[in-house]
C-alpha cells in the first residue's frame, strides 16, 4: 500500500510540475520503542570506483549494528552527470549492485545534487526506477514524518548563481525549475511554513550544498542568505549536506544548529581543507566514509565512520521530556 501510495504521489507531483515548489508528506515509521536510526551517505555513484564499494561494505556493517530503519543520500547520486534516461544501467551499477547488504534494504530518501541536475532530473524522480530497485525514493523537496523526528528535505541545486550564469561545459536539466525566482520563493516559503508547523522533537534538514563548510566548496552563500534565517528562526536541530568530498562536523556558536557533511561515499578531496573556527570545528576528516544517527524523545546522537568502518566523532545532545500536564 506505502509503495501505491509513493508512485501515485510522484507522478502527480510530475503532472502538475514542480515549480509549485508544495512539500509533500512521507510517513516513516519508528521501531515499537519510538525511537529511529538511520545511515547518512553523500555523492556516492561511481559504479563502485573511488572505494565507493568498500564504504557500502561498511555501512552494512554499521546497519547491522545499528538495527537501522532508513538511509538518507545526501545527493549526487550520479557521477559525473547524473542518469541518461530511466534505462541508464548505472542505476543499476552505481545504487543496486553496491548497496547489497541486507540491512541496507531499507528505504533509501534521496535529494538530487549539481551533478544529478546533469542529467534527466526527472529519470530520478520517476516511479519506473522505484519498480526497478524497491528501496528508491527521490523527489525535489519533501517531508518524511517519523513521529519523534521530521526530516525537512531541499533541492538547493536551483540557488547556486553559478550552475546558471555561469555553467562551464555543463549542461543542466532545468526542466520544471523555470522561473528560478518564483521556484525558490516557493520552496523558501514552503519549508518556512512546515517548519513552523511541525510539533516534532527533532527537526532535521537535508540538502545537497553547504551551508558551514571548510571543504573546497565552502558555505553556499546563496543558502546562507535565503535558506539560513529560516532554519534559524525554527529552531532546527540538524542541518545534513554532501556537497563538499569529506566527512564534517560544525557546530554553530550562532545557534543550536549542528551542520554536518557526509560526502564520502566515494571520490574524496584529501588535503583540500580551509581554515575554520576551532572551537566551531568539531571534525574535519578528508577521506571517505560516512555517518550514523540514533534518536530517542530525549537523546540524538550521530557518529562518522570511515572506509574501514573506524569511528572518527562521535558527538550527542539531549532534550527534556514533553511535559504530560
């Protein structure tokens, strides 16, 4: 029935276009306790190449471990210009013949990156590769609700000035993202209004690009000044990005916001790391790896790991209980 529900919502987003920018709701149940646990990977899919399949190895450890209900990838998902059309065998080779452990056979919620937007945007949001490999689910931007946590997802491909003014030799799928200006204003709005509703304990946002980042990519300053403030404003508790190849843990002084960067799940930029706050910057590792989250009503602790399933930081925070009266 979920699997219904999924392929009839994404083909009506499809049909109605996504220039409307409407977050649509996800249900993700929690284990009978309450609590959830999940795996983070980012910019992953080379078919296995850049250890990409010796980091999978491990994240199946880890999820054995960690009993986990769900994977997040924080985009990129294919390298180096995303997928060709819905036939396009590196789907295959890159995501079903790579994460093949048995408990990464969970649900896999997916955000797209720059190098996703290289291709056919819409052969990663289409229903026919969720028919081909159960576990995929991506759409633009989207809200998973999982009781104790909601997961706020968000396509920031579209704020980066430069993927349009100045795109190189790359060509960019911006099908349904015309006119950039209200697109955004849309999704800016959107997730400023869930936000706001959102009684959840725990609120946690995932996208492609940086916001706090001393990796050679650097704070998105386009997120800094649009998608920041809000995000803020709402008290959230995690901000989640791949982005910049390396594994990342700031946490602000400005706020109670931990930004944190998992995208080591292949190629990763050694030596490739800028100055920062010391007393902000709680990891910086620049090889390949990935992270996981536990969360209960009064505890979220996430840990990184790297391509041999060592733990580099770990790092927990706690809030009270809801009072009953």
């Amino acid at each position: 029935m979920r699997l219904l529900f999924f392929i009839a919502t994404i083909t009506l987003s499809l049909c109605l276009g996504v220039s409307s920018a409407v977050l649509q709701r996800f249900e993700q149940a929690p284990k009978p306790d309450g609590s959830l646990s999940f795996l983070v990977i980012g910019d992953w899919g080379r078919k296995g190449a850049y250890n990409q399949s010796e980091v999978a190895f491990q994240m199946g450890v880890i999820g054995q471990q960690l009993n986990i209900d769900f994977v997040i990838s924080t985009g990129d998902n294919f390298y180096d210009n995303g997928l060709k059309d819905i036939d396009d065998p590196a789907f295959d080779q890159s995501f079903t013949k790579i994460y093949t452990a048995s408990s990464l056979q969970k649900q896999w919620y997916n955000v797209l990156g720059n190098h996703d937007y290289r291709g056919d945007v819409e052969a990663q949001l289409s229903p026919v590769l969720k028919n081909l490999d159960k576990r995929w689910f991506c759409l633009r931007s989207y809200i998973v609700n999982a009781e104790i946590a909601e997961f706020f997802f968000v396509d920031t491909t579209p704020f980066v000035d430069h993927y349009f003014t100045e795109p190189g030799d790359h060509v960019y799928d911006w099908k349904g993202i015309r006119p950039r200006k209200r697109y955004i204003s849309n999704l800016l709005k959107d997730v400023d209004s869930a936000l706001q509703q959102s009684n959840a304990k725990w609120k946690i946002v995932v996208g492609h690009h940086t916001i706090r980042s001393a990796g050679q990519h650097g704070n998105t300053e386009e997120l800094v000044k649009q998608l920041l403030p809000i995000l803020e404003a709402n008290n959230i508790d995690l901000f989640i990005n791949g982005h910049d190849h390396c594994l990342q843990h700031i946490s602000s002084l400005d706020s109670a916001i931990q930004f944190l960067t998992s995208g080591g799940g292949s190629k990763a930029w050694r030596g490739d790391v800028k100055w920062w706050k010391p007393e902000e910057m709680k990891l910086y590792y620049d090889g390949q790896g990935f992270m996981s989250v536990k969360i209960t009503e009064t505890e979220l602790d996430i840990a990184f790991y790297d391509v041999f399933g060592n733990v580099l930081h770990k790092w927990n925070t706690s809030k009270q209980l809801h009072s009953s009266l």
